[in-house]
C-alpha cells in the first residue's frame, strides 16, 4: 500500500533537467509560483501552458507516470474549478438551473484558478521528479547561505532536512514490515468497522516510534564516532556546478515574464 | 492443513517505473507435517515468498492455495482472517512487533484478534511462554524493559499463542547468541514432532537446513532453482558450491577428508554424529584389514 505514493518522488533519467544545477532549478520554480500569477487571461494562460509543457517534455519523465502522480491531485483541481465555478457571480449569466447559477466571469474564474493550481502542481512536482532529494538539500544550503551572517542555521536545517528525506523510505519499509507482522497477528487495517480500524493504529505506531527513536539515537552516535561536529569549515563531496544550461533556462524564464508582463491584460 | 504455490510470480511496484519482479514461477508444494526450509542469498526472494503463505501479499501471477482457500491475482481477497489465524508468520526480528504494556497483554493480542476468549488466551500465554522458555513472573513486565532474546522469545510466544497449524519461519535467530539459537531452534523443532505442525523456515544457514528440514528449497534471483530432501541436495556438493551457495560444515568437512585420504565413503553424512561413525568405522575397518 506504502508502494503507490509515487508522487513527486525522484525518477531517474537522462535529461536535460536532470543535469541541472539544483540551485537554478529551485530558483527557476520559485520564480514561475510567482510569476504564475501575472497571468490573468488566455493568451498570458497559453504561455503558460506552452512552457509547462516544453519543459515536462524536456524531464523525459514518461507521460503516464505524470499522469499516475497527478491522479491524487486532480479532485482537488476539480473542486477548486466546482467552488469557482458556482460562487462567482459576475458577469453575464450563462445557465441557470434552479437556484444553480452559473456566470461568464465564474466559468472564466474557474478555468484560470484550476489551470493555475494545474501548472503549479505539474511544475513543482517537475522539480522533485527530477532533482535527488539530496541534490534539493545541497541547492537549498547553498542558496540560503546568506542567512548565515544573521546567525541563521542553514546547515543544521540543511542537515535536518536530509535526514528526514533520507529516512522516509526507511519509515516507509518498517512501516509496512510492522503492518504485515500485525496484520498476521489478525489486525486489519483495511477492512471493519472506522472505530477498529482506528484502534488498529496503535499497534503500529508504538513500534514505529520506539525503532525511529532507537534509530535516531543509534545515527546520532555514529555520527560522533565518525567525527561530526557541525557545518563549521565542512567539504562538500558533491559540488555544484553552474552551467551555460543552467543561465539559459533562468533567460528564458525572465522572457517568458516579460511576455506575460506584455501580454496580460 | 496443506499450502501448495503454482507459477507464482510476485511483482513489487507493478505498472511503475520502479517495477521489479521479485519472485517468478515459483511452485512449491507443502503438505501438512512438513518440515520445510527455504535457502536463498539476501534478495533471492525468499521473503516474498514467504508473505504469499498466509496471504500478505497477493501474488501478481499464479495460484497460492492455502488449504481450502485459492489466492489469485486480480482478486478481492475478504475475510483473510481464518488463513492468517491458521498460518502464524515469525518475522525477522519479531521484537519490532510489541507494542502493549505488559507482555501478557502482548500474548494475547493475537489470539484474542482471531476470536479467543481472554481467559483462554490467558492460559495459551502460559503455555507458550513455557514454550519458549520464559517463567510466569515475567507476565506482567513491559515488553520494553526486556532483554533483546527476551523480547525475541516473546515475540515468538505471541504467534505461538495463536495455536497456528502452520508455522513459517523467518530468520528466527538472526542476531542471537550461538545457544539462544539452539534452543529456540529446537524448541520449534519438537513442536513441529510433538504437535504435528507444519515449518517453513527461511533461512541462510545450510546447517539449520540439514538438520531440521526433510524438505529443502533452494531459491536464487526470484527461482527456485532445487528442491529435495536434505540428501538429495546434498548428494551433489560440489555443484552447490558451483551455484555459490554453502554447505554444512560436516558435509565440507567431508569432502576435504576425503580428499586427504583418497577414499570416497560412499554417501554424503549430513550430521557430525552419523559423519563420525562412518569414519569412526572405516578407520577400524582400515586397522583391521
């Protein structure tokens, strides 16, 4: 069951997007949420939709596995389109049915907003799908390394954070290691009354926490042994590299903004 | 109660980028009373195999017949709990599995899951963890404060408490000390004598296998790649070893002496005891002729 979430999980391939230098694919994503919202009518929304889907062609993530990750998500967009769809009331009136109203601006309203939730979800989970885990943690350290001179600890968040990501699929395995052992001990996890199935958290849990506990403890020593002593004046094994790619793609994320910057309305 | 699987294959992640095929075309057939030990390297999908014998994993290919109940792929598999109850499943390390406050309650949570009443679960615990050589006192102790053999041992009772007609086996003493590991072993071993149960015991060890199992499986890359009784897998060391695996110290021993002497003894002696008569008697043999 643990084995579906595919979502935004890192996909290995051979692309452009994959070479890139994390640190300008963050840039590049913090850039496009922003700039997303200059968009506000169909040609800015097509320019839009015309770079999303340049660069999910460029990931050469196979479409099916998109669309796999994008299924969970996609009620969410559909409801968004729904609440729009039927609480805005400008424009003129298109279709009544009973006290079901619908108008010109919350159709238009409605397309944008889910479009917009569409591109971002596509976007971001673009980033995650191409980019290691680690490779993020890395990108993130060093773009916020400014904040260090306002004492802000970038490494150790820096630190923190991969860890966490390091040891979702080790949570993930002993998660569904423990509920196969509790499951055979006759707990069920997916069928039976909601009150059972609630009481049948317990027993995975409690072991869940005891070994991530122990294992926290365990990392920590090791951590010692071999000679940790925080970020002051560490190497980094993997180093970062800035390339041409890397500038084009922020050039034609800053064209794209000035088309959007020409072209809303 | 028999478990039989035919042309079973199991894929992890099926329709994903991340597929992979962890068992293939595995037929197995264990009659009720067998003593069965699985071998296999780490990733040979031994463990796979394992979760299909009581229906944690639904095969992707192929048929798992769990006494009267057929497990296929594409099914929606209800009530499993009559074959989970009857099958009881030791993990790999079974400590991570406890949870309540005091070991008896932990005892009890399986049998009591499956039905039983909690006084008769109450006198299972007591009986099982007689079994795994644990006194009363320790009943009312948290799981927790246990040592890890403990823990281990009443890990073990807890699916003992079930009173399951079949029990499989997972590394059960992976990480005890060398006598942790032969009590328990044999502990299982005189259940499976006295009470008839049905063993299946995955494991790495070819010494565990010759000793206890009168059926062995031999599984590599997702294959089972040879099945018999411990003589038959044996009778042929040398090809064993071909494929990589190992073999029991007594049968290596064997063969080196053998070789040292020149002499073949004529069959392959799979216990020290059985080993050292044979030699005890050739070498009288040797001094009488």
């Amino acid at each position: 069951m643990m084995e579906n979430m595919l979502f935004g999980r890192y996909v290995p391939a051979e692309s452009l997007l994959h070479r890139m230098d994390p640190r300008s694919k963050l840039l590049i994503i913090f850039f496009f949420v922003c700039i997303i919202f200059i968009a506000n009518n169909g040609i800015t929304y097509a320019f839009i939709a015309i770079y999303t889907f340049i660069m999910l062609t460029m990931s050469r993530i196979p479409a099916r596995f998109l669309y796999k990750g994008l299924k969970p998500v996609i009620w969410l967009v559909i409801f968004t389109f729904l609440l729009q769809l039927f609480f805005t009331q400008q424009g003129t009136l298109l279709y009544r049915l009973g006290p079901v109203k619908i108008y010109e601006e919350g159709l238009k309203q409605g397309l944008f907003i889910s479009l917009r939730f569409l591109f971002l979800i596509l976007m971001t989970s673009l980033l995650t799908l191409t980019t290691t885990p680690i490779e993020i943690t890395d990108g993130l350290e060093s773009l916020l390394n400014p904040l260090k001179k306002v004492r802000f600890p970038v490494h150790e968040m820096a630190l923190m954070m991969s860890i966490a990501l390091r040891f979702i699929p080790t949570l993930m395995e002993e998660t569904d290691k423990i509920m196969k052992a509790q499951m055979a001990r006759g707990v069920e996890f997916s069928s039976g009354p909601l009150k059972e199935r609630i009481k049948a958290v317990v027993p995975l849990l409690i072991p869940l926490f005891v070994s991530a506990f122990k294992r926290a403890e365990e990392l920590a020593v090791a951590m010692e042994a071999r000679g940790y002593r925080g970020g002051e004046g560490r190497t980094k094994y993997r180093q970062l590299s800035w390339k041409t790619a890397d500038s084009l793609q922020l050039l034609v994320l800053i064209a794209l903004t000035v088309l959007l910057m020409l072209f809303r309305s | 109660m028999d478990i039989s699987l035919s042309h079973v294959e199991y894929r992890y992640q099926a329709k994903t980028p991340f597929e992979r095929i962890a068992i293939q075309d595995v037929s197995i057939d264990i009659p009720s009373g067998t003593y069965m030990a699985l071998i296999g390297h780490t990733g040979s999908g031994k463990s796979t195999v394992l979760q299909h014998l009581n229906a944690l994993l639904q095969p992707t290919k192929g048929i798992v017949k769990i006494g009267d109940r057929e497990i296929k792929s594409r099914q929606k598999n209800k009530s499993l709990k009559p074959v989970r109850q009857k099958v009881g499943i030791v993990f790999q390390f079974p400590e991570h599995q406890l949870f309540e406050e005091t070991v008896e309650k932990d005892i009890i949570f399986g049998p009591m899951n499956f039905g039983v009443s909690e006084e008769e679960a109450r006198k299972r615990a007591r009986l099982a963890l007689k079994h795994v050589g644990l006194g009363e006192e320790i009943l009312t102790k948290s799981p927790f404060d246990l040592s890890g053999g403990q823990m281990r041992r009443v890990a073990i009772a807890g699916v003992l408490a079930m009173e399951p007609e079949v029990i499989v086996l997972d590394e059960p003493t992976a990480g005890l000390d060398p006598r942790g590991r032969k009590e328990i072993m044999d502990m299982f071993y005189s259940l499976h004598k006295e009470r008839g149960l049905s063993t299946i015991l995955v494991t790495h060890s070819m010494e565990d296998a010759a000793r206890y199992a009168d059926q062995i499986v031999i599984m590599q890359q997702g294959m089972v790649i040879k099945k018999g009784t411990p003589e038959e897998i044996f009778s042929d060391p040398i090809d064993l070893m071909k494929m990589g695996l190992d073999v029991p110290e007594v049968v290596r021993f064997q063969l080196m002496l053998e070789e040292k002497i020149g002499t073949h003894l004529g069959q392959i002696y799979l216990s020290i005891e059985e080993l050292s008569m044979a030699v005890a008697s050739l070498v009288s043999g040797g001094v009488r002729s």
